[in-house]
C-alpha cells in the first residue's frame, strides 16, 4: 500500500512542474483563443447580418420594381390624360398632325384579337390536355409535351415573321376568299366576314396569339388534370363511364378552378404580346365591323409608333396606352394567380 | 377524343410548319458571312456581326445585372421569409412581373432611363432586359432551394455553420443546377426579347459597342429588315431568325435535360 503510495506521490511529484507548465500555457493560449473566437464569431455574424440584409433588400427591390413601373407609367401618361381626360377611353381618333389621341381603337383590338385567340386556344388545350392525361401512352407524353411547350419557347418575333410571309399570305390566297363567300348572305356573320381578303388583319393576329398561348392553356391544363385523385375517376369508369364522360362529368368539374387560372394566364399572354401583332395586323387606327380588316392593338401601336413619336402629346398618348395595358394585364394576371393559388392550396 | 387525338397533331403540326418555314427561308442564307459582316445597306452583301454582338452584350449585362438580385430575392424568400408576409407578397408580384408584357418594361425604362440621358442607349436596353431576367430567376431560385430537405440544413446547424454560410455552402450547392436552369431560361426568354429593345437600345446599322450610344440587336434588325420591302433585307432577316430560334431551342433543351438529369438521380 505505501509503496503504491509513493510511486504515485513520485509521479505526481516528477509530472507536477510539466502539469503547471502546461496549464499555464493553456490559460495564456485559452485566453487568446476565446478572444479571436470571439472576433471571429463577430465577424460571422457580421457576414451573416449582412447577407440577410442583402437578401431582403433584394425582395424588397422586386416589390420596388413594380411600383416603380406603374409610377413611371402613370406619370409619363400624365400630360396626355390632363389634355384628353376620359375622351381618352372613349375617342376613336389618333391624329398625330392635329395631335388629337384616343385609345378605344387599340383597345378594341387587343381585346377582339385576345378574345379570338382564347376562343381557338382554349378548346384546343384542353382536348391536348386531355389527350396528355388519358389517351396517350406513357412513353410518348413526354416527348409531346416538350414539343408543345417548346412552342412557348419560340420568340414572338419569329411568330410575327412567319405570320406576315407564311400564314397572312396563305389565308389571304386559300382561306379568306371561301369564307367571305359562304358567309356573304348569311345575316349577322355577313358584316364580321366582310371586305376583301388582306391576309393581314385582326382575324390572323387572333390566330397566331392562339398558337402563342396554346402551350400555357395546354401545360396548367394538364397539371390540374394529373392533379385529380385517380379513385374519383377510378370510380366513374367504374361505373361503366366512356373516357369522354370521365372528362366531362368528373375531371372538368373538379379542376374547374385551374382551368380558369390556366386560361386567365394565356388571356394576360395575349393581352400583351406585341411583336407577332405587330406583324400581321395592319396598323390601322379604326373599329371595323369586320373580323378580317386590319386594326391595330395597344402594344402594336406603341411599337409602331414610339420611336417616330414627336411632341411630348405623342409621346405621353403612347405612354398612358402602356399604362392601360399594364392594368388590364395586371387585374387578368392577378385574377388567375389567385385561381391557382386556390387550387395550389387544395391539392397541397 | 378522336377530337382530343386531333387537337395534338394539330397542335404539333404548328411547331413542324414554324421550323419547317424557318429552315427553309433561312438555311441557305446561312453562311459564314454573316457572322463576320456587318449589316448592309439595301441591295449590297452583308450579314449580321454587329446585331450577333449587340445581342450577345445585352444579353450578357442583362444576365449580370439580373441574376444576382434574383438569386438574393429568392433566398430570402426561401431561406430567411418563408412564411412572412413579404414573401407571400413578394411572390405574387414577381408572378404578375414574370408575366407582364414586356413593351410595358421598355416604357418603363424609357422613363426612367433613357428620357433622364436625353438618349438611347445599350446599356438601357441591357438594364431592360435585366427587368425581365429577375422574376424568372426569383421564380426557379425559389423553388429550387424549398426542394433542399430540411435535415442537410439541420446538419449544418448542428456542427454551429453560420446560416448564411450554410445557404451559401449547402442550399445553394444543393440546389445549383436548378438554379443554372433557371438562369438558362432567362437567357433564352431574353434573347428573343424585341418590344423592350426597341426604344431603349433602339438600333445601329453599324458595329458598335459603345454602351452609351445606340446598339444594335439581332431582334431589332429581324423587325426592320423583315418589315422593308428589300428582298436581301427580308431573306438577312429569316436568316437571323433561324439564328435566334436554334439557340433560344437549344438553351431550353440544355435546361430542360439539366433538370430532367436532378430528377432522375
């Protein structure tokens, strides 16, 4: 037992003075330690403070954005909207000598060119949609997809130089000439089918916005679609329902709501899309009974004219047509946002 | 649903007579001219340099501009806000933006730009651009780094990483080719862009990088030539258009099998 204990009181004496070295060490080294962890941890949380406020900041600034163009657009339409007042809305007249300007030419046309767009568009989507969902084998709707939201992909400026030298003149050549015929003595469609045959004109730019928002109808359709629960359709084939019957009695209802989102967002596609219109409408400032004549739209005149533009009149009349443009856009926009958040929330 | 089989062949025939017109009116005016020649004056040879280079710059600031704002605007709503206020606010206004007529942004930036510099300009027509890169890189920055599962986060936490060190060495690692993709559909939507080009960068026949002084823009000289009665101008401007759709399809291609690659592993 003694001996134990001194080999122990031994080792504790000969290892003592190197314990109390190396402990004094760690007290100095320690003390340096906490200090730069410290600094280091400041520095840390300096960096982070900075990258949270950067990345607020830029939230922030995508907020700021849109602010900022309503304000810019509201104040640049300022001068035109003090002159005109509401004859703005309501004047058909776009004098750039007697500088008289009215907006109700080039927003008949925007609606009547989204309105025939979404009337070609919307059927077609959804028997697309449709298709994707029900019909088509496994293997090729992937493929087919792809090639119908590639069309999304395509620029509109390409839509508008295929328009004006390949689908204008064909119309104008194999088309317009038949329909005017066949409709001439029917009363009522006689006046939207009239004239002689441009090629150009509302009608067309009506057809290629069609083909423009097609693959927006066409994707959000099928996302909704895909998104029923299978034992609701299980249960109507179930019951002896033809594929047909499915879609109509069952899927439509229940994806009632995104499809309406879906369509809302091809509408504020065709509201605002100006180069393929650009192209094929004619730019011609009247309201025309015809479906076939040349019109013009917001966003066509602007482009059209903005850079020929004189006289601050000129330019702040283009301006307010943006402005009106904006809002429309924006209330159809936001409508169909909220429809598919809707659904977003009910299928999540 | 025979009507359902013929609504997709004649959704699909669409796409086949846009790409069949384009190769066939712009193919044979492919040539290595126009990537070396500047734009001509009617009825002389030329090709397309100054407009390829135009774009290319545009395109380039653009993205550099934009890319950042949206990246951080998407952190935040995905990594520090995601269930404030702001970001639900933030995220419907950067929809509305992502899908705002894009003439409306080059009035904007005519306003706020090029009226204050008394002139048109390249950089405007870049800043303009730039307004359009942001929503969509908001958009794919946001979704792609909610799909970054919480616990790698957790694990981050847990070893004492900063949390902006972990967004930076772990989400953004986690989520990097979503979020490539989505700079990748920018670049292909902006490329294409026209309508905002037109009164910000305006248009130069000549080769110009001057960022103070008008420039040209492939898009803008497929608008001018396509729309002047010279046949050589028409047939530059198909040519142009061929360019601009291969590259804008190819981007999106790349894309899509980018993130078509994440989804499969």
């Amino acid at each position: 037992m003694s001996a134990h204990a001194v080999m122990t009181r031994e080792r504790r004496d000969e290892e003592a003075p190197v314990v109390e070295v190396a402990w004094e060490g760690q007290v100095v080294g320690a003390r340096q330690d906490v200090e730069e962890r410290a600094k280091a941890l400041d520095r840390l949380r300096l960096s982070d403070n900075i990258f949270k406020l950067m990345t607020r900041s830029a939230a922030i600034f995508v907020l700021a954005l849109l602010g900022g163009v309503m304000l810019a657009l509201f104040l640049g339409s300022l001068p035109a909207l003090n002159e005109f007042g509401l004859d703005f809305f309501l004047s058909q007249s776009w004098n750039p000598v007697t500088e008289k300007f009215g907006a109700l030419a080039p927003i008949y046309g925007t609606l009547v060119t989204s309105l025939i767009a979404m009337m070609i568009a919307v059927p077609f989507g959804l028997l697309i949609a449709m298709f994707l969902t029900e019909l088509c084998p496994m293997w090729l709707r992937r493929p087919i997809g792809i090639a119908i939201e590639l069309l999304a992909g395509i620029p509109s400026i390409i839509y508008g130089i295929w328009g004006l030298f390949v689908l204008a003149p064909f119309l104008q050549q194999h088309v317009q000439p038949g329909v005017i015929a066949t409709f001439a003595n029917v009363p009522g469609l006689s006046a939207l089918f009239a004239g002689p045959p441009y090629g150009i004109g509302i009608f067309t730019a009506g057809l290629i916005l069609a083909i423009m928002v097609l693959p927006f109808v066409t994707s959000i359709s099928r996302d909704v679609f895909e998104a029923v629960p299978p034992v609701l359709k299980e249960a109507a084939y179930g019951l002896g329902c033809s594929t047909w019957e499915v879609m109509r009695y069952v899927v439509l209802p229940y994806t009632r709501v995104g499809v309406i989102g879906g369509v809302m967002l091809g509408l504020g596609r065709a509201l605002g899309e100006t180069m393929a219109v650009t192209f094929v409408i004619g730019n011609a400032h009247k309201i025309s009974s015809s479906l076939l004549a040349p019109g013009t739209t917001i966003s066509a005149t602007i482009a059209n004219e903005f850079t020929e533009a004189v006289g601050d009149l000129y330019t702040s009349s283009l301006i307010a047509l943006g402005l009106i443009l904006f809002f429309i856009t924006f209330v159809v926009l936001a409508i169909a946002r909220y429809l598919l958040l809707r659904i977003e929330r009910r299928i999540g | 649903m025979v009507a359902s089989v013929g609504a997709t062949l004649i959704g699909l025939s669409w796409l086949a007579l846009i790409l069949g017109a384009l190769f066939w009116e712009g193919f044979s005016g492919l040539s290595l001219r126009v990537f070396t020649e500047n734009t001509p004056p009617p009825g002389s040879d030329g090709g397309l340099l100054n407009a390829i280079i135009g774009s290319l710059i545009a395109t380039v600031l653009a993205v550099a501009i934009g890319t950042p704002i949206g990246i951080l605007a998407g952190t935040y709503m995905a990594e520090y806000g995601r269930h404030d206020k702001l970001t639900s606010v933030v995220r419907f206004i950067n929809d509305i933006l992502l899908s705002a007529p894009s003439i409306v942004i080059g009035l904007f930036i005519y306003e706020v730009m090029v009226r204050p510099m008394g002139h048109f300009s390249g950089i405007a027509g870049a800043v303009a651009l730039a307004v359009i890169v942001i929503p969509v890189v908001v958009r794919t920055t946001e979704d792609m780094l909610l799909l970054v599962p919480n616990t790698m986060r957790e694990a981050a936490a847990s070893i004492g990483l900063p949390r902006s060190l972990m967004i930076q060495k772990i989400a953004y690692r986690a989520a990097r080719s979503g979020i490539i993709t989505g700079i990748l559909l920018a670049i292909a939507r902006v490329s294409g862009e026209t309508a905002p080009l037109l009164f910000t960068a305006l248009n130069n026949q000549f080769y110009s990088t001057n960022l103070n002084a008008p420039m040209a823009s492939l898009p803008a000289v497929i608008f001018q030539f396509a729309l002047s009665p010279y046949k050589d101008w028409q047939k530059l401007a198909w040519t142009g258009a061929l360019i601009i759709t291969l590259s804008v399809l190819a981007l999106s291609i790349v894309a899509r099998a980018l993130t078509g690659a994440r989804k499969s592993s």
